[in-house]
C-alpha cells in the first residue's frame, strides 16, 4: 500500500475549476515534483495535501489514514513556503522550537531536537538570530528545518527556491535532496522550474490547466513525453505534425518529406495526422545527404548560447525546427541563409498523444 | 543658504510659534495665581483637589477596560476578516469609521433610549450599569483608531501564510494569534491603545450625559467656575496626551526582534 494516495482530487472556486480528477500514489521517502506553469492547479494540489483547502471531490489518504477532513495542525505535515513564513517575533531557534512547543515536547528534548535541526542544515551560530537579520537562503534553511524538526509524515514544499537568486538556488537544491535522503521522508515538490524538477525527483508530474498531463521518472518525461504539452514544457522540442504513409513500419511524411519513425501504428490508418516531438539536440548537420531521415533545410538564424548554439531553420518552405549543436559540432557554425542536410535517428522521433487526462500514478 | 532651506526654516518657525504662542500664554497665565509673583500654586491646587484624583483615576480605569475590550474585540475580528472574508474589508473599515461621523450625542442619546429606564435593560439605573455603558460607548468611539491601527499591523505581516505555516506546525487558532498574530501586531496594538487611552482621558459627551464622574467633565466644570487652575489642568492633559503620544512614537519604532 502507497504512503500517500491522492484519489481523484478535484477542486473548484466558483465557476472556475483549479484541479480535475488528481490522483497519485507515493512510496514512503519518495520526492515528487508536481510541475506545470503558473495557474495550473499544482499549488491547489499541495494545499489541499496540507489541508489548507477542501477537495471538492477526492481524497487524501496519508499512511492508511484518511485525513481528508482534518485540520492541517492534525495532519503531522511539514510545510515550506516561498515566502520562507519565518515568525518575524521569533529567532532561527525560536522558530525551530515552535511545532515542538506546541506538542508539548520537554524543554531538554526541544533543545537537543533544535541543536540537531541547526547542524542538518548547518547554521548552528545562527541561532539567536532574527529572521530580519538572515539572509534570503539562510531563512529558507531555517523554515526547512523548522518544517522537519516536528518529524513530520510529509514534507511539503511550495516553489521553496523560487525566491532566491540562481547561485544560492542550486546550492540550496542540493542540500534540499541531501536532507529529505538522509531523513528518508516523502516529499511532494511544487515547482515552475523543469531544471529542479528533473534535478530533485524520483517522479514527476507534469500538469497543464488543472490536469495531469504525464507522470513518471524525469528521465521518461524528458525523453518520452507523452504529450504535446510535456514535450515543449519539459525542455525544447519539435513538435511535427506529419501524415501516416505507411502504419506497419511507422513511415510519416513531414510535408512532402517522408521520415522513418520506427515506431508501428496498427491503430491508425494511412493518411491519418500524428504529432511527433524532436529534441534539438537530437538533430545533428549532415555534410553529405542520402542517409535515413535525412532532410535539406535552409538556415534562418543561428544563436550562439557558450555551450550550444542554436539553429533555427526550415524544412520544406514553412516546417520551423530548432537544432542544437554542441561540442565539436559547435565549431563550425553555417550561417544564415545556408541550406544544409539534418539527420536524426529514428528512435529520436517520439509520437505525442492527443490530450489525455486522468492519468494515475502508481 | 539656498533659497528652499530658508522657506523650510520659515514654514518650520511659522508652525512652531502657531503652536507653542498658545501653550506659552495657557502656562504663564496659570503660574500668575499669585499676585505679583509667578508660583505652581494652581497646579498645587488642581493636584489638591480631591475630584481631580477621583476623576482621573476614574478616568485612567476605563482608559484601560476600554483598551481591553476594544482590543479582544477588534484583533480577532479584523485578523478573521483578512483571513476569511477579505471582500468585507472595506464594508467593516467603512462601519468602523461611522463614530466620526455620527455625532457622540446622538450615540449616547440611543444609548439612553435603549438603556434607559423605561427599556428592556435599564443599565443607567446602576452606577455599575452606566460605568459599562461608558465602557461600551468608549469602545465604540476607540472603533476607528483601534481598527485602523490593527489593519495596518495585518497588512504589515503575511497574515494567511504565517497562519498556515503555524497551524502546519500543530497549532490552535488560539495559539496562532496569541504566539504568532499578536506579537507581531503588538506596536500596532500598542498605538491604537495609546489613541485609545489619549481620547477616553479627554471625553466629555458621553461621561456628562451618563452621569460618570470623569476627568473630561471635570475639566468642563474646573474650567466654568475657576481662572487659573482649567490654565493648569489644561497643560496637565497636554502633557498627559503628549505623554501617550511619545509612547506611541517609542513602541511605535521598536521592530520585532530589534
């Protein structure tokens, strides 16, 4: 049995419905991220895990309990927040102390529970400080500690890095994935940024407009996105329309070009439109044509980004694909107006579903 | 000097002589009880006065029931509507702005309708009865300054994520406002307790129709019926007002955890 199991969650204010038919299952230690653009119902799910909002439909089970209707203060879950929500009255050890003070814990044991919270997340001389006098990282550090110092059954965090600058980011990402491992605590992470998304989790869902667009591991959402959406979300990619020239060998034709997807379609027919996502990185600049999935393009503009430079070019009069080169293929740049040979496997090709919903996670 | 310095310095002089002319004359006036000498005797005799204590203290005692209660009143509900009705906001700041414009007498001539005599519940018939009507309608006139006072506290703070994230740690609504609400509005508190205790000590309408020996009517009856000694009283509630002020100004920029 899943230590959390979201089932068919729904929520709606008013007219407008925030979440549609969410579920979910998490392993115990396990960190999801729960990632899709602003507006798309991720948050929503996270509160209402937290208990700061009321499913209109569904559930949430948490380790066998279902605690869709309690309060959030009986939940035993641990919250970040963006806005770090430090207590301005209190300091770093204050702060800590808080949920443990509230438990009705002993002085000695708030104590010991503190001086350990403040090693794990190494401001063990910050502790008579005020959350005024710390700077935008150390106070994420301390609204961490303080949300696991109660040994909480989930760790919740709403977009926690998004309010600090790149460098102290990254750096706090790492030590976010250290301490959930070391603790061994499930987490559901709430993001916008892919990067961090793919960096922290053993899962993630992607959302869109309050649905479930794809879940699974940040490897299969990157490389076999199942979804228009997914695919230009997560990452760049080319997003083909193409017609079917030949079902049983997966043959498409991209305008009047024919490529070999080698994927078998026995459920469409010759003639029927499918979508394929391309990553830019998976095209390479051929010298010479002639070879499989070979296609003459001509160059619009080329972007150079330090470690890649990106090409925008066009296939066929009016098909726009980006290519990426890097390394060595990186050197010799064509410029603009260059018509040159693409090339890409086709295993590279991925075929996209139309939209579908009510994705369930196992 | 530039010629703008000098216009501020103009503007700034102009003001003080507006203010301190006035105060000058009130305390030169009132140290000229004794003929052909300047002496404290009417201060001597306004701190004599056994009313004076009586009313004062009176006074200063529902100063402090009215800060009580305004605050038990007014913090909860407008933390309750920040939370959970924020579209009222601006109907119940519109409600509580209603005791500056409706005229004290006509509030304490209801009172005396609803709770006079001849009604339902006759408080005006006891001293106690009158005493928490006074207390009531003191509240009532503190509405606006409390309110305002606390709103601008709330709006200071991330009221609804501190919220949560205390009620994510295990704690009760009570505990959130007292251990998270509370100390965080405290300089706010503080200054609409401080307006609050500066209005009380100085009201007239309400204590004068209800019957209560306060300091306001005192003043009134000093100042009818004496020359030098209303001079005196009268810097003595200056400085009693000023006092508070400085109080306000003092809490006012402590910041939590400086």
């Amino acid at each position: 049995m899943s230590f959390l199991t979201l089932q068919g969650l729904r929520k709606s204010f008013g007219a407008s419905v925030a979440v549609q038919d969410f579920s979910l299952e998490a392993e115990r230690g396990e960190f999801i991220s729960l990632l899709g653009p602003s507006g798309c119902g991720k948050t929503t799910v996270l509160r209402m895990i937290a208990g700061f909002e009321a499913p209109s439909a569904g559930r949430v089970v948490i380790d066998g309990e279902d605690v869709t209707h309690l309060p959030s203060r009986a939940r035993r879950i641990g919250m970040v927040f963006q806005s770090y929500a430090l207590f301005p009255n209190l300091t770093v050890e204050g702060n800590i102390a808080f949920g443990l003070k509230v438990a009705g814990m002993a002085k000695d044991a708030i104590a010991e529970r503190v001086k350990e919270m403040l090693a794990l997340i190494g401001l063990p001389q910050l502790a008579g400080r005020f959350p005024s006098e710390l700077s935008g990282g150390q106070q994420q550090r301390v609204a961490l500690a303080r949300a696991v110092a109660i040994r909480p059954r989930i760790l919740l965090l709403d977009e926690p890095l998004s309010a600090l600058d790149a460098k102290i980011r990254v750096s706090l990402r790492e030590d976010l994935r250290a301490i959930q491992r070391e603790l061994g605590i499930t987490a559901i992470f709430v993001t916008h940024d892919q990067e961090e998304a793919l960096a922290l989790s053993h899962r993630v869902v992607v959302m869109s407009e309050g649905w479930v667009e794809q879940v699974g591991t940040p490897a299969e959402v990157y490389r076999t996105p199942r979804t228009p959406f997914v695919a230009t979300f997560v990452g760049t990619a080319n997003v083909l329309p193409c017609r079917i020239v030949d079902a049983v060998s997966g043959r498409v034709a991209l305008g009047s070009v024919e490529i070999d997807a080698a994927h078998a379609l026995p459920e469409r027919k010759v003639g029927d439109t499918v979508v394929l996502a391309l990553r830019p990185e998976a095209i390479s600049i051929l010298p010479f044509d002639g070879a499989t999935n070979s296609i003459a393009a001509v160059v619009r503009d080329v972007t150079f980004l330090g470690p890649v430079a990106r090409l925008r070019l066009v296939i066929d009069g009016d098909v726009a694909v980006t290519v990426d080169l890097h390394g060595e293929a990186a050197r010799a740049l064509p410029d603009a107006g260059a018509r040159v040979v693409l090339w890409f496997r086709p295993e590279s090709l991925q075929f996209l579903d139309r939209r579908e919903h009510n994705l369930e996670a196992g | 000097m530039k010629a703008g310095k000098l216009w501020r310095r103009i503007v700034l002089a102009v003001m003080a002589l507006y203010v301190l002319v006035p105060l000058v004359g009130v305390a030169e006036f009132a140290l000229r009880m004794r003929r052909g000498v300047y002496s404290f005797d009417a201060f001597v005799e306004v701190f004599g006065d056994d009313r004076f204590q009586e009313t004062f203290l009176y006074s200063c005692g529902m100063a402090l029931v009215t800060v009580v209660i305004g605050v038990v009143l007014i913090v909860p509900a407008a933390y309750a509507v920040r939370l959970h009705a924020p579209r009222l906001r601006s109907f119940v700041e519109f409600v509580t702005l209603l005791p500056l414009v409706v005229p004290a007498i006509v509030i304490v001539f209801g009172y005396l309708r609803l709770y006079g005599s001849d009604s339902f519940l006759p408080l005006t018939d006891t001293d106690t009865g009158a005493d928490a009507l006074l207390a009531f309608g003191y509240v009532t006139l503190s509405l606006p300054y409390i309110y305002r006072s606390v709103d601008a506290g709330l709006t200071s703070m991330d009221v609804r994520t501190l919220t949560e994230a205390a009620e994510s740690l295990g704690a009760r609504p009570l505990t959130v406002m007292l251990r998270v609400v509370l100390p965080n509005i405290r300089t706010s508190v503080l200054s609409g307790a401080f307006l609050t205790a500066a209005i009380v000590l100085g009201e007239f309408t309400f204590a004068s129709l209800l019957d209560r020996p306060a300091f306001g009517p005192y003043m009134q009856l000093l100042g009818a019926n004496r020359a030098y000694e209303p001079a005196a009283l009268s810097l003595v509630a200056f400085a009693l007002t000023w006092g508070l002020m400085a109080l306000i100004g003092a809490f006012g920029g402590r910041r939590p955890g400086s």
